[in-house]
C-alpha cells in the first residue's frame, strides 16, 4: 500500500507568513496521484488554511505520522512533505538539531523522525521531502549519499524570492506573545511543553543502512527560499524545491531513482538563480539508487509528451558585452536572424526556443551568464528524447585556454565567453554530447573565434584550411570576435581577492565563481567521474558547425550599416538560398564558398561522425 502525510504551514498572520505552502502540497498531491498511483483516500493533507479540517500543531502531524508508520506493512511505500519553516536549534553544547516548525511553533525534530523510522517493518520505504530550511539532517543519522555544497559566489538570484529560515529566538518570542509569559505555554500547546527535550540525551549513533530516505531542500546550515509569483510560476508562489521536484518529474516520462531526482533537481534550481541552497538526499546506499517513491511512474500522455517535450528545441545566445571594452554589435542581430531562419525554414516552435541575451529584446529568457547557458542546455539535453532536434546557436567572444601538464606541450583549448566571463569549454560540450539518448540529433552553430574544436574529441569532416588571402571587401568593416585568455585572467584577478590570491587558472576561476559552477575544464576529479579525460575522437550525435578554425578569428562585419558576424550571415544566407534540402556539408561548404568570395580569412569547419557528414541541416537524425 502506499500511504502519504501532506502537510504545508503558511503561518497566517504572523511575522513568520509563506505565501507557497498551499501550492507546495496540492502540486505533490497531483504528482503522487497521477504519476505513482497513490489512492486518493490513503492521501492526507494537513494545511493551516481557512476551513481546513486539522491544523498543523505538532499533535496532529505527529499523530498522522505515527499511525501511518503503525499500520505500514512489508513492502509499503510512505511519503511525508513538509512545506514550511525550518530551524536548527542549538541545545546542548556542540551540537545542533534540525527541527521542523508546526504552526503552533512546538518543533518536531530530527530526533522524533529518526524514532518513526526505528519502528518501521523491513522492506518498508519511508520517503520524507522536506521543503524548508536547515532540513539537511532532519533523519537523525542517516547516511549522506548527495551532501554539502561550499557557497558558491559571484551571481545573484534571477528571480524573486523570500527566505523560509526562522530562528530558535523567534520562535521563543513568538510563544512568549501567545501565551503572555512562558510558564502559561502549556495553556497554549497543550499537555506538551514547547522545548521538550524528549530524546536530545540520546547519545549520536552511528550511521546506518535502514529504510528512511530524506530529500531536503538545503543543506542543515543553510536557507531555503519561497518563489513569489512571476511568469515562470505560472503566476502562483512555490517552494522552490517543491517546485523544481514536481517539475522534473512531470517534464520526465520514466524512472528516476532517488539520485538522480535530486542531483536533477538541483540543476532546475540552479537554473532559477539560487547558487546558495543545495538540496540534499540522505538515505542508504541501496535506496540512493532505488526508483523515486519505489514506484515506476505512470508514463505521460501522449499529449503531454508532445506539449512538455517538443520534437524541435533550441536555445540561442547572443553576447554584445555592452559597456565592456569587448563590446560587439553585431551578435544579437545575428540571434534574431538565425531565430527567424529556424522558426521559417526548419519549422521549430518559438515556444520552444529559448533565447538569452545581455540586451534585451521581445522573448529574451534571461543574461547569458556562464552558469545560464548551462543550465538551459543540461534542461534541453535531459528531456530529450529519441527523434528530437536539439539546437544551441552562440553569438559572441570565443577564446583559447592554455593547457600545461608535466611533460607535455602547451596546447590551447577552445572555450565560448558568456557575459559574466565564466567560460564554456570544449569539455562542457563533451560532457552534453555524452549524455544524448540514442537517436537525437544535437547541432551547435558557433559564430566565435577559436570555435573549432568546441566538441572535445568531435572528429573532424571539414577542417583546417587556409582559404586563399585575399583583401577585405571595400564596404566591410571587421572586427575579430576574440578575447584573449590573458585578458579574462587580469579581470578576474582584479576584481576577486580570492582569485588574486590562486596560484592557478583552476584555483582563480573556484575563488570567483566557486567550485561547483565553472567549467569541468578545471576541475579534473568531476571529470574523471563524468569519463571526460582521455578521450579520443569518435562517432555520436554531436554536430559542430563553427565559424572558424580552432586557431583562427570569426569576424563582426558592417554591411549596409547594420553589424552582423560574417559567418552567420553566410549561413543564412546560404539556408534561404533556395534549396529543398541541405547536408552539414552543404551547409559548410556554400558558407566557406561566400566568405572566400569576401576576402575572409575565416575557415568554417565541421565535426561530426560519418553518418551525419551527409545528413539534413537540421533535419531528422541519420
């Protein structure tokens, strides 16, 4: 059987009010019954909403709890979601307990959840979310499979959001009001006193294998955050786990295990703008791989499907770096073009074409920052599915990073320049080609210096070659769409005490924009997990249109007085020329063909396999 306790706190007109509780738990609700055939009747939801049958006192939840944990049977699945304020509380010397907080501010804490779970029949799974804060920890003891994160620095939050944290003194404050003094607390709670200590003696244990799993939505020394209503939220306020859980799991038609929801998840929330909240899973080895509430979901409509997961996504990216002195002015042009040409020629929905510009135009989705770009690329790459088309088109500064080992030659690796300087390597790349399903065809167009190459370990179908030199076009001006590596280097230096402070390119780039979102260039132990060193070239569903050779310089050109990239323009041009059908070396080859005619010294190239030398720009996989 499969049993679940909902309970959200909106603690209504207290200092401490949320806004996104009810959302939180109706969004798990709809979740739990139309995708892991939870029935209705065995679905019970605690809410301190008006009209609301049960208020969400420590009593009531905890009376839900227990019966629920006392009628489980071998084999049951049980879920329990706590969508509220979180806190940790210090009351012995050197330790800190996590604690969930009712409405009636008398704490459930990490120590009673850990009790529930002793008395749990074997092969029982008991699955707790708790959207809150300092809830990392709230199972007493249980194993840390997805753990801490160190703060990550040097972006803000994209998106409006309200803390979830409450203090212990707050709390003491807010009983103190209730009750006038604190010895008339039990007038208040009850038979049972606010700061009970029941269990707080209990010496700690060791860490052991056992059937709770807890995916939290922060680390136990860290916040949590409450979305406010906006566009992306469809105009409702969430938890911003709670939302980024339900949200992968209806954008995902098959099984996730416990892992994989939760690192998923922290790449949704990452994409909001959140760099200081880490959702963690604590469980048992086993369970950490185990289906998500032990259940494979119920597929998605077929409707669905084709809704959430269209057969065609793109995402374009334009970088003028405004007031820099790197600007260039011809890089969002080129989105608008290239958004036209999908949108009119390879039929994609603009729906489903994300753009991210530093200047905004009508549909631009957010700043083309470093960890932006990612993020809407990971979304795209994990809901692709077998036959889907996936896009990304970059516009803007390409650069080369120096790679030394001990006892090998330099050699200079391609990277795209975002607008926050936080570079997308050749490796990134790599990494997304790897995690393609079967079947998908995954084309990246770059109008960037340095851009061949840009798929680590691609192989090479139109190379370098040295187009005849040649002068420029009399009614062209040009400009090299290149920043040079050591010119990154001296501004991230200058402005981040601890990137001055590093003794190398890794080290600098972790001080200023900390370790977990800075390319796996730098960060070899990620890599060395992920299978991304050591590789040589070889056949998949990457496709690599670039604008120039790895070495070489894409230009920005003025014609007719409007800036262009002289390579998208060939592009598009030579996409409208007319043709019914275009091969990847068609499309290459008619674009090396008008930049020549131009007097550019500017090789484009293409990378991929065999099978995909001659097929459809575009067009279904070969």
């Amino acid at each position: 059987m499969k049993t679940a306790l909902l309970v959200g706190c909106n603690y209504p007109n207290t200092p401490y009010e949320l806004k996104g509780f009810i959302n939180d738990v109706h969004a798990m609700r709809d979740v739990i019954l139309k995708r892991f055939n939870f029935d209705p009747q065995h679905v019970e939801l605690i809410t301190d909403e008006p009209g609301s049958p049960k208020k969400t006192t420590r009593a009531n939840i905890m009376a839900g709890l227990e019966e629920m944990v006392k009628e489980a049977k071998e084999g049951d699945v049980l879920l329990f979601h706590f969508s509220g304020h979180g806190v940790e509380a210090d009351m012995k010397p050197g330790r800190k307990d996590d604690a969930i907080v009712p409405c009636d501010l008398n704490l459930i804490y990490d120590v009673d959840i850990r009790h529930l779970i002793e008395q749990l029949p074997k092969e029982t799974s008991f699955t707790i979310v708790s959207d809150s804060c300092h809830s990392g920890g709230l199972i007493d003891k249980e194993k840390e499979q997805i753990g801490p994160h160190s703060t990550l620095r040097g972006i803000a939050p994209s998106v409006d959001a309200r803390k979830r944290g409450i203090s212990l003194e707050s709390i003491h404050q807010g009983l103190q009001t209730a009750a006038n003094v604190i010895n008339a607390a039990s007038d208040v709670l009850g038979t049972t006193v606010a700061f009970s200590t029941t269990g707080l003696d209990i010496e700690p244990r060791s860490l052991t294998e056992d059937e709770g799993i807890l995916l939290s939505r922060c680390q136990a020394d860290e916040l949590s955050l409450d979305l406010e209503p906006s566009d992306k939220t469809q105009g409702k306020a969430y938890g911003a786990f709670t939302y980024s859980l339900q949200k992968i799991i209806n954008e995902t038609n098959g099984t996730l295990t416990n892992k994989q929801l939760v690192m998923n998840v922290r790449d949704e929330i990452t994409s909001l703008g959140f760099h200081e909240q880490h959702p963690c899973l604590y469980c048992s080895d086993k369970n950490a791989g185990t289906a998500f509430l032990a259940t494979i979901p119920t597929p998605l409509a077929l409707p669905m499907i084709n809704e959430l997961v269209p057969k065609k996504k793109a995402v374009l990216v334009g970088c003028n770096y405004p007031r820099t002195p790197y600007n260039l002015k011809g890089c969002i042009n080129d989105l608008e073009n290239i958004r036209m040409l999908i949108m009119k020629r390879f039929n994609f929905d603009q729906r489903f074409i994300k753009v991210l510009t530093d200047n905004y135009i009508q549909g631009s989705w957010d700043m083309p920052t470093g960890i932006k770009i990612k993020a809407a690329l990971y979304e795209m790459v994990r809901t692709a599915r077998p036959g889907d088309v996936l896009f990304f088109y970059f516009s803007g500064h390409g650069t080369a990073v120096p790679v030394l080992k001990p006892g090998q030659p330099l050699r200079l690796d391609e990277a795209i320049v975002p607008c926050d300087f936080n570079l997308i390597t050749d490796v990134d790349f790599r990494d997304l080609v790897n995690q393609l399903p079967n079947k998908v065809n995954f084309t990246i167009l770059s109008d960037s210096c340095h851009s061949g190459g840009l798929i680590d370990k691609e192989e090479e179908q139109i190379g370098p070659n040295t187009l005849r030199k040649g002068e420029k076009s009399p009614e062209c001006i040009t400009r090299g769409k290149s920043i040079e590596f050591p010119v990154i280097h001296d501004i991230i230096d200058l402005v981040s005490d601890a990137a001055h402070q590093a003794t190398n390119i890794a080290e600098q780039f972790f001080g200023f924009f900390g370790r977990d979102i800075v390319s796996l260039k730098f960060t070899d132990e990620a890599a060395k997990q992920k299978g991304l060193l050591g590789l040589r070239p070889h056949e998949d569903k990457g496709i690599l249109v670039s604008g120039c050779e790895a070495y070489e310089t894409s230009f920005d050109v003025v014609l007719d007085g409007k800036s262009y990239g002289a390579f998208t323009d060939a592009e598009v041009k030579v996409s409208m020329g007319g043709y019914v059908k275009m091969s990847n070396k068609d499309l290459v080859t008619k674009a090396r063909d008008i930049l020549k005619q131009n007097g550019f010294d500017q090789s484009p190239c293409l990378y991929c396999s065999n099978a995909d030398l001659d097929a459809d720009f575009l067009g279904e996989v070969a």
